[in-house]
C-alpha cells in the first residue's frame, strides 16, 4: 500500500505538468485561428499612431 501511494506521489508532477503543457497548446491553437486578431492589431496600431500625433502636438506647444 505504501509503495502505491509513494508510486502516485512521484507521477503526480510529471502528469500534472502534461495535462498543463496539453491545455495550453489547446489553447494556443485556438488562439491562433482566430481571424479577429488580426484586427485588433491594426486597431491598436492605429491608436499608437493616433496617441503618438497628440504627443507630438503638445511636445510642438511646450516649446513656444
């Protein structure tokens, strides 16, 4: 009974650490097909390129 028990305990970690690695390239593939990412990118660029022309305004006003 001890030795099933010590058994458990010593493959607890390495199949714990499977399911882990298992679940996250499960999601990872999902992730990856997904076609509104790709969109959100050229959103968020533009708002970069938006924030960085308003800083450009007021660096431009500072210096008067």
């Amino acid at each position: 009974m001890h030795s099933l028990l010590y058994g458990l305990a010593v493959l607890a970690c390495p199949v714990g650490m499977g399911v882990m690695m298992w679940m996250m390239m499960r999601g990872h593939r999902q992730g990856a097909s997904d076609a509104g990412g790709h969109d959100q990118v050229a959103q968020l660029r533009a708002e970069i390129d938006q924030l960085k022309a308003e800083r450009g305004e007021q660096h431009a006003k500072a210096k008067r």
